[in-house]
C-alpha cells in the first residue's frame, strides 16, 4: 500500500472510482491489479479468468485511456497524482 501511495498518489479505491466511468466493473478489476505491477498471468490467477481475456481487457483499457504500454499508463498516474 505505500509503495503505490509513493507511485500513485492516490489509493487503489480511489484510482477504480476514477476508472468507474470510462470502464466497465470487469476493467477496472484488472486495473486495479496492473496498477499493482502484475503481469497478465497473475492477474488472471487471482481474480479467476482466462489469461486471453485478461490480455485483452489490458489492451482495452489502454486503448482507452490513450496509453501505448503498461508503464505509460503507470507513468502518468503518477504524474497525475
């Protein structure tokens, strides 16, 4: 928790409720977890789909929020914390 509090700016709950408008519920489960550093495998793991549905919710959200990568995306949240 500190360490995204000293990257993000911003707690996990408030970066969702950010996210609740422009993504679905399901996107912004997995952003929560890619905000948190975890690859698509893990994500998958933990909040029980296919690594595929992941991979593409990922590529969504990106798309989304005019991001090219991950660490973009992460980057800028932190600029904007």
């Amino acid at each position: 928790m500190e360490l995204r509090g000293f990257l993000l700016g911003e707690p996990l709950e408030t970066t969702r409720h950010r996210l609740s408008a422009a993504h679905t519920p399901a996107e912004a489960d997995v952003f929560g977890h890619l905000v948190e550093g975890f690859d698509n495998r893990t994500i998958a793991a933990r909040i029980g789909k296919s690594e595929k549905t992941v991979r593409n919710q990922v590529s969504t959200i990106l798309s989304k929020t005019g991001h090219p990568s991950r660490a973009a995306l992460i980057a800028a949240l932190n600029r904007s914390g």
